[in-house]
C-alpha cells in the first residue's frame, strides 16, 4: 500500500495512528462509518480526513499546536451519530446544533479536553458565532470547510484513509479483519 506519510512518518503514524485506533475501540466513533456526510463520504471518512488535513497542514506550516488534541478533536469534531439527512425534531437545524451534539457525545465517552472541547464547539464558524479560540481549532475549522467542498463534488475518495482506518480497526472477536 502506498504510504501515507512521507515525511516524519514514523513520528506522525505514531501520533495518528494510535489516536484514531483508541478513538475507534474506545468509543462510538466507528458507528459514524454508518452515515453519509457529503457525496458517498461517511462522517467518519470525513472525520479522518479532516483529522488528517489539519495535522499534515500544521505539519507543513510548521503551526505549533497540540498535535494530539488536534488529531482528537478533528476525530471528534462531528461525532453527532445520526443521519442528519433525516429530519427530525429531536435534533434541531444540524448546521447550527451538532457541534453541541458532538461535545456532549464526546464528553459522554471519553475524557475531552478544553482545547479538543473547542475544536469540536467552535468548527463550524462562522455559521454559529463564537470563532474558534486556539490554533488547533483554526485549523480544524479551516479543513472541515475545504473537506467538504471536495467531498461534495467528488466521489469514491481518499482511498488511503479508507485503507488506512481498515488497519486502525479493532480485530473483531472472530479474528477475521473489519471490511
Ligand atoms: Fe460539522
Ligand atoms: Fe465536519
């Protein structure tokens, strides 16, 4: 498989990779795969790429940032877990409530720290008004809106982040690998 991380790589995988591995057997977030965000992309494609982006980007820029807390918020950041194509009343308009939704589902499954909390309050600025207070959370902000211009017009992508959540998979309990 071609890799995913040229540079650093080892480094990186190692922040990354065993981020999203404990998100993806400690909480719901996998549940995610279960939902269209854009096009064909799943809320958790999109979260991994999003999570991805915004680490390559400060990465690239050199933006000091916690990269852990940046890698868990991007993950977290729309960890709502529904179809939020249905409409329905219990959730409200979802542009403007899932960040909410997503802080108290992450507060509910796993400990959140103050700088994940606001990447995961604040992405969707400036449709809600309060902008993001931190780096990470500019970032993320930033990657999320970009993300899902692409995802929208595009089809069938980020094959290596597809390739790559398969092996950040917990092996299920009949040891035969996740599809
Ligand atoms: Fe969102
Ligand atoms: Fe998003």
């Amino acid at each position: 498989m071609r890799q995913l991380f040229s540079a650093r790589r080892r480094e990186i995988e190692t922040c990354f990779g065993s981020v999203l591995t404990e998100l993806l057997s400690s909480t719901h977030l996998n549940d995610s795969d279960s939902f269209i965000q854009h096009g064909d992309t799943t809320v958790l494609l999109h979260s991994v790429a999003v999570a991805f982006y915004s680490y390559k980007l400060c990465r690239r820029l050199g933006i000091r940032v916690p990269y852990r807390e940046l890698v868990r918020g991007a993950l977290l950041h729309d960890y709502f877990l529904y179809d939020w194509h249905k409409h329905d009343s219990e959730h409200g308009l979802h542009g403007f409530s899932h960040p909410a939704t997503a802080l108290a589902n992450a507060r509910r499954d796993t400990q959140v720290s103050a700088t994940e909390a606001n990447i995961i309050a604040r992405h969707m600025f400036p449709l809600t008004p309060a902008p993001p207070a931190n780096r990470a959370a500019w970032a993320v902000c930033l990657v999320d809106k970009i993300c899902s211009v692409y995802e929208t017009f595009n089809h069938n992508i980020y094959p290596e982040l597809r390739d790559y959540i398969r092996r950040c998979r917990p092996m299920p309990a009949d040891g035969r690998a996740a599809a």
